[in-house]
C-alpha cells in the first residue's frame, strides 16, 4: 500500500513526517498533530480503494487525451485553426468517402475527449 497517497485521499492536509522509503509502511509515520486521529486499518484499506479507483479514472482520462491529442495532431494545423480555416482544410481534404471518413473519426475522437473532461460522469440515456 501508498500509505502517503492514501493520506492524500483520507487525511488530506494531515501535519506528518515519512521516515521510511518508497516501500514503508504505516509505522513509517510519525504524526506531528497529537491532535489529529490516526487513520484505523479498515480507514487505511478503504483509502486504498478510493486510491485505486482514482488511479484508474486518472489513467483512463490520461488515454483518452492521448487520442485526443493524436487526433487533432493528425489534421496539421486543427489545432489552432479558425472556422473559415477548418472548412478551407475539409474543402481541400475531404474528397470522397474514405476521406470523410477519416476526418470523421478524428472529430469523433475529439468530441469524446471534450465530452469525457466536460461531463466525466455522465451516462447513457441521461
């Protein structure tokens, strides 16, 4: 277990001092607040959870702007174009149906990178 990643979800802001290495464990905590209340082993194992879940959304999202990044690198200059120069790019590209194709899917692709950083949690149907 992270123990300090999980002190970053349960406790964050917690005042304490790491004295293991990146393989340490609980006892590798010294608390600096006597005030504050360490976290029990069941608080300690549902932060893992929480972690791992939290891991995964992360690397999902981290995907999913890759291929969003990927698919605006692949039309040179979408980026950074305005409307008239999207639509002179389609007009010059876009020539038949394997074209339209193509340029579809990278605009597919960038809609569900806005879409999943816009509305993370939506759901089909909603």
């Amino acid at each position: 277990m992270d123990y300090r990643l999980i002190l970053s979800i349960i406790r964050p802001g917690a005042t304490y001092r790491w004295t293991g290495d990146a393989t340490g464990d609980k006892t590798d905590i010294v608390w600096l607040d006597q005030e504050q209340i360490e976290p029990t082993d069941q608080e300690y194992a549902d932060g893992w959870v929480l972690a791992q879940i939290e891991l995964a959304n992360q690397a999902s999202q981290d995907t999913v702007q890759t291929g969003a990044k990927n698919a605006f690198s692949a039309v040179p200059g979408l980026a950074t174009a305005t409307g008239a120069e999207a639509e002179a790019w389609i007009n010059a590209n876009v020539t038949d149906l394997a074209s339209a194709k193509v340029a579809i899917t990278h605009l597919v692709k960038m809609i569900i990178a806005l879409r999943n950083d816009r509305w993370p949690n939506i759901e089909a149907g909603g």
